[in-house]
C-alpha cells in the first residue's frame, strides 16, 4: 500500500482528556496523524499505517498542544512590575502609558518579536490575543505570529472613552480603522492568524461605538473578546455607564456583542452573579479563567467549580502582564491553588479543582474556542507538545500520570522538547 506524507505518527507516553473528570492515559503508544488531523491513538499500529514515518519520542510525554484564551502582547514588556494596584489603577498607570508606545513601529517590532518568540518557545499553540489601538502594529504584531507557526486569534483594540487621550479613538476613526484592519488582512493574508473583534470592555467603548462594532462583526464575521466582571469597582462603573443593563454581561448582549450568533469568549467573570451564569450559558459564552491575573490584581477567585458543573465553556488565559508569565502550566498550577484558597476561605461548597480538571481546561476546554482542537480523539486537529521532564530528576518509580502533575507545577519552556500545529512541526 502506498504511504501518503501527509500521514505520519508520534511514539511517546500520549495523554489527553476527552472530558474534565479523566486523563486518558496511553503508555508507548502511537498518536497517528493524516491530513492534520488526529487519526487515532494505538497500542500497536493498525495495519494500514505500518509503514508510516513515526517520530519515535522515547518516555517523553506527548499532550495536546495548550491553549491560551486570554493574553496582552504589548503588555509583555511589563510583565512582573507595578503588581500593587487594582486594576482601574494599574490601566492608568502601567498599561496605558505602555500601550501608547505601539504607535511607534519600531518599538512595536521590538517588543511584539520577544513575546512571539517566547510564546513560539512554549507549550502554547493556539492563543486569543489583545495587540493595541493601533492598526499598523496590530498588522506588524500578526505577521509575526504567522511566521511563527502558532494559530493564533488577534484583535486590534477599540477604546473611544475613559482613557488617556494620548491612547483614546474618536468613535468614527475606532470604527473606520477597525473596518481598514480587516481590508487589509481579507484575501487570505493569513492562513494561521485570523482577526477577533477586541471591544476593551464596556468602560471603555460609548454606545455608538458598540452599534458601529456590531454592524463590523456582522459584516466580516468575526468572534469577538473582551473582559467581563473582573473587579468590584469595574462593575459598578459598568453599572453607572450602563443604568439600563441588567448586569456587566448585559450591557455587551444589548449589542449582540455576547454569543448567540457571534462566537464569543470573555476574560475573568470572577464576580459573576447567577443572572450573568446563565446568560453566559445560554449564548455559550466561552470563559478565559486567568488565576494568576485575578491574585496579583486582588480580583478575587472565579467560581470555576460552578461553571464547570453547569456545563459552561471554560479554558485558562494567562492575562499577560495581569498575569506575569505565558506559561500555561503555570496558569493551571494557579487555578488549581486559587481553587483551594476560595474553597476554604470563601465557599465550602464549591469543591477545590483537580490536576485534570484544569489540563482539561488548558486544552480540550478552551481549544474549544477555535473548533475541533485540544484532544487527540479522531477528527481534532493535531496540536502536540512533546515534553521530556528528564531535568526534573528523582528517586523512585513514578507513573505517567505524576509525571504530568508534577510538569503542571515543575515546567517551562524547558520540557518543550517539539511542538506540532494543526499538524505541521514546528521545532
Ligand atoms: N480590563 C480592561 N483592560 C484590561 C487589561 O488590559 N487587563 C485586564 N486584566 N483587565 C482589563
Ligand atoms: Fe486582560
């Protein structure tokens, strides 16, 4: 039988998730691969593949490559400083004054290469990301996404209001430059890099900004992101900007800038109460969870146990720079300890998460956001990190399944050994 090279197989100790509860766990087996797509994961392989190309990865580990809902490029230069405000604070006084400096291509170029090259490096493969309001840097900030491999959503910010007027847009020139944007990547520019409609948040956008978005998502078809309930005084604000709105959700649904008919995944959601749960269910709504963000700026904990046991949408974002780092086992490690913290401190009731519950929202549960990505069952496409924890030495025998516990606490960039998107090697 002919071998066809768009098939080829991965060797290695192959863990997935199919759902929250479970690991899948398939010790020195075969991850199949065809047309970019996962064929199936075997003990032996079937006979048909037998003569396949396999790179044989040794007791490396192989999982789906992770994802990232939630991450401020132009924030990655101030990673780990001005950590002691809240986050109105802080948006005045570190983020934008940063975000100002895009307007400049050369920093821009600067800065957006670091944070592509960091995040190439990685364990992440597909990523949600906030660039600034500047076009041209939007523009700079994807072809070099694109050149790197990584599949990644990425939006050009919208902000006519509450902001520094260095950085605010009139709402005719957010609405006309946003429209520009997409001109400018229709065609096909890009194959891996696709333009996510990027409101701020309600603060930050008047209402007739938000019609001209809406009138913009429905002609180009975008999904859409933004932040959604993430801190007390942000909330209330919304709720003086917005008297007619139920609630934060609300205020964007009146839009229809909320699900439904556009795809939509919204940061935080710390402080959402059952009117916005089941709002954000209702018109599937998908959740970036961003625990370390929500410590370092004294958000509070999301009630990710809830949104879990109501079925909802949940992936892990790393909130860059609210979050210091793009290390999506670091996120998971997060949301398992903020768990912890909420459970004893705040609500007994809402059971602590587990190491598989957030790999499953690492992977599976936000790859969700960008179709059939995030496990290895048949039809997804084929995202893998191949990690050798061989650094991490100890003693005794410990199973697959510590190993990854242990790598969810332990790595970094350093057990990623090779990375595949949607079926193509990266490194
Ligand atoms: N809300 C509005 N803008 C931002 C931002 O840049 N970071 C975070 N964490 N929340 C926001
Ligand atoms: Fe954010």
């Amino acid at each position: 039988m002919m071998v066809k090279d768009s098939v080829f197989g991965l060797k290695g100790n192959i863990v997935y998730s199919k759902t929250p509860k479970q690991l899948e766990i398939c010790e020195n087996s075969y991850l199949v691969c065809e047309k970019n797509l996962v064929k199936g994961v075997y003990q032996e392989l079937p006979e048909e593949y037998k003569k396949i190309p396999v790179e044989d990865y040794g007791d490396c580990l192989i999982i789906p490559g992770l994802v990232d809902l939630h991450i401020h490029a132009p924030q990655y230069t101030f990673r780990g400083l001005g950590m002691d405000m809240e986050l109105l604070d802080w948006l005045e006084t570190n983020t934008f004054p940063e975000e100002a400096k895009y307007k400049n291509l050369e920093y821009a170029r600067m800065a957006y290469q670091i944070f592509v090259d960091n995040l190439r490096k990685g364990a992440t493969t597909r990523a949600c990301i906030f660039a600034t309001v500047h076009r041209q840097a939007t523009l700079l900030l994807m072809d070099l996404l694109e050149g790197s491999g990584l599949h990644t959503m990425v939006g050009k910010v919208n902000m006519d209001r509450n902001c520094p007027d260095y950085l605010r847009e009139e709402t005719e020139e957010s609405a006309s430059e946003t429209v520009e944007w997409m001109k400018d990547i229709q065609h096909n520019k890009y194959k891996k890099t696709q333009a996510i409609l990027t409101p701020r948040f309600i603060p930050s956008c008047t209402d007739e900004l938000m019609e001209k978005l809406k009138m913009i998502q429905m002609r180009y078809q975008t999904p859409v992101q933004s932040h959604l309930s993430e801190n007390y005084g942000e909330i209330s604000w919304v709720q003086e900007l917005c008297p007619e709105s139920e609630f934060y959700g609300d205020a964007y649904d009146q839009f229809g800038l909320f699900g439904v008919d556009c795809k939509t995944v919204m940061a935080h959601c710390v402080h959402s109460d059952a009117r916005e749960i089941a709002r954000i269910k209702e018109n599937g709504v998908f959740i970036a969870h961003c625990p370390e963000s929500n410590m370092n700026l004294a958000s509070g904990v999301a009630p990710i146990r809830t949104f879990l046991d109501e079925g909802l949408h949940v992936g892990l974002g790393s909130d860059v720079a609210g979050g210091t780092t793009e290390n999506l086992f670091t996120a998971m490690a997060h949301a398992v300890q903020a768990s912890k913290l909420r459970w004893r401190l705040k609500d007994d009731s809402l059971k602590p998460l587990t190491a598989s519950e957030v790999f499953y929202m690492a992977t599976k549960g936000g790859g969700e956001f960008f179709g059939k990505v995030g496990s290895f069952e048949p039809g997804y496409e084929l995202d893998a990190v191949i990690l050798d924890d061989s650094r991490l030495v100890h003693p005794q025998e410990i199973n697959v399944q510590q190993r990854l516990e242990r790598l969810i606490y332990f790595s970094d960039d350093r057990e990623v050994y090779a990375k595949y998107v949607a079926g193509e090697k990266l490194f």
